[in-house]
C-alpha cells in the first residue's frame, strides 16, 4: 500500500517504513491525534505505544539512571570520552513519552557528538499542562549544573529535544539567556515546536494527512498542553512583576502576545511559543533541524532565520523529503546523516 504515503516523502528508507505500517493498518498512523473520541482514551493509547524500548548499553554508550528529588533522569555517557553535557527533553506532544521513547535518539546524538546526554521524565499534560514540563526541565538542568554528584561538569551545558521537547529546551534557553536558568553554551533543537499552531502557515496547509504528524493532530496537542493560556500568563507576567520589577527580562520574557493566524484570540506565553519572544538577540548558538514533510517545518526555518538576525549563531539543516519522526524512525539512514551534519556545530560549542 505504498501509494497511502505522502507523495512529498521520497526518502526511500523512510518512505519503505512508512509504507509497511500502512500495509499493517490500511493508512499512515497518525496515532490518535486525528481520531474522533475522548480525549482520555486517545492520550492513553499514545502513552501505550509498544515502540519506546530501552536498548542495551554497548561498547560505544552507557547509560545511567538518576534521580533529582523525583524527578526520573537517564545519563548517556559515550565511553570513549566526552565534553559536555545536553539536557534533553523527549517528544511525543507534550502528552506521552518518557525515558524510553527517545532512547536510542538519545544514545545516537551522545555518540556522534560525543556530548553526554541527561534525559529528563518530565510531567506530561492534560494531567500536568504548561509549563510543568518546562518546569521539570528547568529542575534537570539546575541538577546538571550541581554537577551531578560528579557526573557532569556545570561549565559545558546546553539543552536539546525533540519535537514537543524541542520547544522545552528553546524556552528554556531563553530563560537561560536571561540569568533566569543556568548558563547553556548551545540549545539543539530537532523538529521542533515553536509557535502555536496556525492553519496559515504554508507547512500546515500542505500536510493535512497520511503523515505521523498532521496539522490537526498537532493542534490537538497543543490544546491539551496550554490550557487556559491567558490565565497563565497573567499569572507569569504578574509574579515576574513582582519579582523583579516592571520592565524587567523576568517579566518582559513572562508577557503572552497574539497572533491572529492561530484562529483564536487567544494569548499565548512565549514560553509556550519561544517563536513569539519579541528579541532573540544574546540566545545560546543553536542547531535546527526541520523535516520538509512536517507541518513544524515553516516555523523551525523561521525560528533559524530570526536567531541568525539577531547575531546568533545557527546551524540549520532541512532535510528533504522526511516526515517529522523521522529522526525515531528504525533502520532509516536519514537520522544517522543528520546527526553526523549537526556534530561538528555541538562539537563546537563544547569546546
């Protein structure tokens, strides 16, 4: 049924797997995303996915649980040496996922780096909406800057992740350039989200369906992620007011903003949507990826170019003709090509 896939994805390896799911399930699995139905149901059939394993360590990678007050953390360590340290946050729409679902992502990023890598078992919406998650990161990256009982120097940090996790580690690099986190010497940030969704964007208009993430689906993450943004947000800005006084980085970075695209008047932080953040300028280098066949890929490329004019350095990297997961997907060289791509920019940062 190879003909149920996206005619934009012409990766033959991506393209070949993607194809034998839709011979498994008659369509391109979007997970429950874009099911009709309670919404209870569909985030426990995500969090149910039989795919997220944790692979046996090996001669290249070793791996070591952790714990910082509650809060469950997987150390990747490459065993041929490393400097650095990325604290990673996983994917999955901010409402499933945890240690295992990005573990061999995380194995593969600490080895072509050479960069360890601290994943961190964040709180997971509806249950826990924004900015618990954020929160959580913030919490793994304060214990990575404790020095981890030894484990990881506090002078070479930065912050990664992957699709939903991907817009944790940009948020919390800005909170980081503002002295409101630990210092980070880059942010790494795959697929990821960067704004709230907006039908107008070309990349949402194009990828509607047959694709692991589509724009309805996204939507619906979102939706359960920022919850009563508005309320949020005031709350943020109120307590930042308060903190460090008016016109403070604290409570300038705290303010929401519109966009009238999203189809709503709602007001979204910009620790929801770090895209929104009125000025880039002073953030951590950092490294992009966009998938073309993604409806996040408009905004990761304008992400890039808004850092890029704001003096920081960027190393973005489109890659064509891939969905977004792709960097998850088995026995696909893409991910493997794209990691070797970004090495020598993380590299950098470490030095």
């Amino acid at each position: 049924m190879t003909d149920a896939v996206h005619p934009a994805i012409t990766d033959p390896a991506v393209r070949a797997h993607l194809a034998r799911l839709a011979a498994q399930v008659g369509t391109i699995p979007s997970g429950a995303t874009d099911a009709e139905g309670d919404d209870t149901a569909r985030v426990a059939e995500l969090r149910a996915n039989p795919s997220w394993v944790r692979l046996p360590d090996d001669e290249i990678v070793e791996s070591i649980d952790m714990d910082a007050d509650g809060l469950a953390l997987r150390l990747y360590r490459p065993r041929a040496g490393h400097r650095g340290t990325l604290v990673f946050a996983h994917g999955g729409g901010w409402v499933a996922g945890n240690l295992d679902n990005n573990d061999a992502l995380c194995r593969a990023l600490a080895a072509v780096t050479g960069t360890q890598v601290l994943s961190a078992d964040y709180r997971l919406a509806p249950e826990h909406p924004f900015p618990a998650g954020l929160d959580d990161l913030d919490r793994a990256l304060r214990f990575a800057a404790s020095g981890a009982d030894g484990l990881i120097d506090p002078a070479l940090l930065g912050v990664a992740g992957h699709s939903a996790g991907g817009n944790l580690a940009a948020a919390l690099a800005l909170r980081s350039r503002e002295g409101r986190a630990p210092g980070i010497r880059c942010q790494v940030l795959l697929c990821p989200v960067l704004d709230a969704p907006d039908p107008d964007r070309p990349s949402y208009r194009a990828h509607t369906e047959n694709l692991p993430l589509t724009a309805k689906g996204m939507q619906w993450y979102w939706g359960l992620y920022v919850q009563d943004a508005g309320d949020s947000a005031a709350r943020s800005v109120d307590a930042g007011a308060r903190a460090a006084g008016a016109g403070s980085p604290v409570a300038g970075e705290a303010t929401a903003t519109t966009r009238g695209g999203c189809g709503t008047a709602a007001i979204v932080p910009v620790e929801a949507a770090p895209l929104r953040a009125p000025d880039l300028a002073g953030s951590a280098p950092a490294v992009i990826v966009a998938a073309s066949v993604d409806p996040l890929s408009d905004e990761a490329e304008e992400y890039a170019d808004r850092l890029t004019a704001s003096g920081v350095p960027v190393e973005f990297v489109r890659r064509e003709g891939v969905p977004h997961l792709f960097l998850v997907f088995p026995s696909t060289p893409a991910r493997d090509e794209v990691l070797t791509q970004i090495a020598p920019a993380v590299r950098r940062a470490f030095a």
